[in-house]
C-alpha cells in the first residue's frame, strides 16, 4: 500500500469513527436495543483489494478496538472487526467480475463497479458482520431469535445509512 492509498483510508477511518461515535451511538441510544446503526465496518470494505488478508485482518482488529475504546466495550467491535478482515475476500471473491479484478480497481467501491453490484457486497458484508458482532454480544446461540431480529433490525438501518455515507464521500481510492 502506498502513500495515495494510505491517506484517504486513515481519513476515511477518522470520519467513519466520528460519525459513528457522534451520530450513531446517539440514535441507537434512542432507539434502543434492538436498532443498532453500525457504518465503520465499511472501512475494512473499502480498504484496497489487493491487499493482502492478514493486514486486513489485522486492521479490522485494531479499528474494531479504536471503536471499542469509544463505545465503552471491551473487545466486542474488536472481535467483529477480526471476523470482518477475515471474511471479506470470500464476500469480494463471491462477487468477482468474470474477468476477475483487473487491479485497476483499488477499492471496492460503486464508482468502479456500480451501485447495484456495491450494494450487494455491502450488503452481505455488513449482514455477517452483524450476525457475528450479536453472536458474540450474546454469546450464546440459546438466544438466536433474538440475534437473528437484532441483526435484521440493525442491517435495514445500517444499509440505509452505509448507502447514504457512500454516496456523500464517493470513494474513489
């Protein structure tokens, strides 16, 4: 990764992180338990995709830690940020072109595959993240109607809003 890369993912981390630190933890206080609006995972989406699984992996742990530090929980964001990494590049290999990345794309974003084939990435991206980040609030699967409806409440949401960041920042690299 060089520095053109560098740059607009850590601006792009600290305005995600703030957003969600001063708009979303606020609405979801509001709206309670089941409504979380979760948008920084979008970061380890469109961290560049050449990159190399264990970086995103490990970028996934540490912003979901940055996020832990500002949410007041200890390890959950961190541990979701992890599986994040982990399961991006099934997400991205799933959706693949036919010819594959050219590698002309850095990012995975709408301005080089379009919105339709951006907003199904997002959203089975964002629809495991969530799935694993109530599995693990829970910790236990004795719950699962619960997981299951905290995660479909939160993804109609978070899509929403990921889809409205998206469009206002317009990633380009």
């Amino acid at each position: 990764m060089n520095n053109s890369q560098i740059f607009p993912n850590i601006g792009r981390f600290f305005l995600v992180a703030l957003v969600q630190l001063l708009l979303f933890k606020q609405i979801a206080i509001m709206l309670g338990v089941y409504y979380n609006i979760l948008v920084w995972p979008i970061f380890i989406l469109l961290l560049p995709i050449q990159m190399g699984t264990p970086l995103i992996v490990l970028l996934g742990f540490l912003s979901g830690l940055a996020i832990d530090l500002l949410y007041g929980s200890p390890g959950l964001h961190a541990s979701a940020g992890t599986f994040a990494g982990f399961v991006r590049p099934f997400v991205l290999r799933a959706f693949e072109p036919k010819g594959g990345f050219s590698g002309k794309e850095p990012i995975a974003a709408p301005a080089y595959f379009g919105w339709s084939w951006y907003i199904q990435v997002t959203a089975v991206f964002s629809l495991l993240f969530l799935f694993w980040f109530f599995s693990i609030d829970a910790f236990t699967f004795f719950y699962f109607g619960t997981i299951a409806l905290k995660t479909l409440s939160s993804w109609a949401l978070s899509m929403i809003f990921i889809v409205i960041f998206t469009f206002l920042v317009n990633p380009k690299n």
